[in-house]
C-alpha cells in the first residue's frame, strides 16, 4: 500500500558531500515524523535525524553539524544532506516515516536502504 523508496547513495571521497532522497507514494493521507538511520556493517541500526510534520527537526551527536534533513511534503519526500563525510560515516542508510492511510493507524515503514561508502 505504501512504499518508500530511496536514492541518491554512493562513493564518496572523504571531505565530501551526498544527497540522499526518500520518497513516499501510495495510499497516503497524512505523513507524521519522518526519519534517517544508518546501520554500518556489523552494527546496530541507529537513528540519524528526525524531522517532525511540523518541521522541528533532531539531530545525533554524531551527525549534528554536518547532516540536515528537511521534508517537501508536496512530494512526500524527506532528505537527508550530508557534508564533510567522513569514513566511519559509510553505512547502509534508510528512511523511515510514520504514515497515516484512509483505513489504517499510523504506521512506521522502511525504505529499502541506500549504501553511503566514504573512503578516506
């Protein structure tokens, strides 16, 4: 019913700077928080950033200062800037958001996850 679907992963050069896109479609009717994890491999899934719907944003220490996500909920995207990368930034990233559809609660779904490779 609803899919998020991500882009915008890759190499990149340590110092360097990725885009990455996380698109919803579907039945949707309501798009509540929506948020950034990254599992490196061998490690635990941790949460990046959350943006909430009415644009309030969090930050891990960890990536505060150097990542930014933003939203269009024309386009019911949510994106996730990422400058001055560094190697222990390479993980798989993937996006989340709790949505509302017309005959379900709110529900958490996953976006397929995009590989961020920073070589140093």
């Amino acid at each position: 019913q609803v899919q998020l679907v991500e882009s915008g992963g890759g190499l990149v050069q340590a110092g360097g700077s990725l885009r990455l896109s996380c698109a919803a479609s579907g039945s949707i009717l309501t798009i509540n928080d929506m948020s950034w994890y990254r599992q490196p491999p061998g490690m635990q899934r941790d949460l990046l950033a959350v943006i909430t719907n009415g644009g309030s944003t969090h930050y891990a220490s960890s990536v505060k200062g150097r990542f930014t996500i933003s939203r269009d909920n024309a386009k019911n995207t949510v994106y996730l800037q990422m400058n001055s990368l560094e190697p222990e930034d390479t993980a798989v990233y993937y996006c989340n958001a709790n949505i509302r559809t017309r005959y379900a609660l709110p529900h958490d779904y996953w976006g397929q996850g995009t590989q961020v490779t920073v070589s140093s």
